[in-house]
C-alpha cells in the first residue's frame, strides 16, 4: 500500500537552531498539507500545497516557520530559529483530490530544548 | 470557521464492550468526514472515509454514521479489544479542501 514518508522521525535541536523536515507524498497526488499536532490537541494546518503551489499558510508563523515545494513532489519545512513552543509532532498527509481522503506520514517528532 | 468538538475525551471500557464515540460539528457544508486512529507517538491511520452523501460506511468492527444536517458522526466499535486502545480523531474536509480535526477521544480497553 502506497505511503507518505517523512523523515526524521525523531528531532531534538537547541533553541535558536534551525531544524528541517521532509515528506514525500504518495505518487500522483497534487495536494499536500503540513499539519503540527501539539500533545493532547488535535493536528491543525501550517500549510497546504496544490502542486508547487501554496493554497493556505494563514496559519504558519512566517517569521520563523517556511515551506517549499519545488518541484510539485516532495516538501521540506524549515524552522529558523527554533522556540520551546515548537515542541510538537509534525505531520504531514496527501490527497489526490476533493472529495477523496488523506493519507498522513509517521510524522516528525520535535523536541526543542 | 468550522469547529469539531469530540466527546467524549477519555473512555475507558472493559474488553468485549460495544462502545460509540461522537463528533460533531458547526458547518455543516463538508465534502466528507474522515475517522483516524492515533497510537501514542504516531502518525495517524485512516480508519473510514465518509461521503458527504453517504450515511454511513462499515469496515469489520467499525461502523461510522454521518448526519450531516444535524452536524453529527458517530463511530461504533463493536466487541472491543485491548489492541483498540488509542485516540480516535474526527476530521471533516470543507470547501477550503482542508481537513479541521476534533482534539480526539482517548479509549483504553481494559483486559
């Protein structure tokens, strides 16, 4: 069964320091999202992609937080520099279309110390 | 803005029980609603996908029901196991195309 990959699967990185994740979505599918699950929350949406292109990053903290996906295939999300509040698991899922479901990877676990 | 409120948000059942979780939410405009399991530390596995035409969907001892006038999903487990123990996350997909979760139900099932 087709899967999402995201690496690393584990981070932790000093305060102040950059950090980067990767995901690469399931062949074919044009919509990629970036979701943060802070511990005992719900995943909530840092950033959407349709293609190579940004749909929503409303709720990403542009000072710090970017995201890019070049080629329309694989994304990288970067943070620079790093905050204790960025402690969470990063999430990142596919979809092929409306109306059809999203796929998720393991997600990245965050530990900013 | 859509919200998603899952109650509730701890269960604890012993083994063999039927049990139901339930999501509800404010706008009912939704393309689908879609069930995930979490296991502590993971990503997240899709459980059942719900059309926003559709009732309900089935797939072996799950069964999630959708209304979507009333804004309301349910999610049946029937003869629960321990290896069902996990958060169980609703999300509904709306015309933004993006997904909007509840913060989930945390199950235990007690052997």
């Amino acid at each position: 069964e087709a899967e999402v990959a995201q690496s690393p699967r584990y981070k932790i990185t000093e305060k102040s320091q950059a950090v980067a994740f990767w995901c690469d979505p399931i062949s074919g599918h044009a919509t990629l999202y970036w979701y943060r699950q802070i511990l005992g929350q719900g995943p909530e949406l840092l950033v959407q992609f349709q293609d190579e292109s940004v749909v929503d990053d409303s709720q990403l903290p542009k000072d710090r937080f970017s995201a890019e996906r070049l080629k329309g295939v694989d994304s990288t999300l970067k943070i620079q520099p790093a905050e204790l509040g960025d402690s969470a698991m990063y999430l990142c899922a596919s979809s092929s279309g409306t109306g059809q479901g999203y796929t998720f990877g393991s997600g990245t676990r965050l530990t900013v110390v | 803005k859509q919200e998603v409120t899952q109650i509730p948000a701890a269960l604890s059942v012993p083994e063999g029980e039927n049990l139901v979780l339930n999501c509800s939410f404010t706008d009912s405009a939704i393309y689908n609603l879609q069930w995930f399991r979490q296991d502590p530390g993971k990503g997240l596995t899709s459980l059942l996908l719900i059309q926003s035409s559709q009732r309900e969907q089935t797939s072996g001892r799950l069964n999630a029901s959708l209304d979507k006038s009333s804004g309301r999903s349910t999610l049946y487990i029937a003869a629960s196991q321990p290896g069902d123990s996990a958060t169980y996350l609703c999300a509904v997909r709306g015309g933004s195309e993006k997904l909007v979760f509840g913060k989930g139900t945390k199950l235990t099932v007690n052997p």
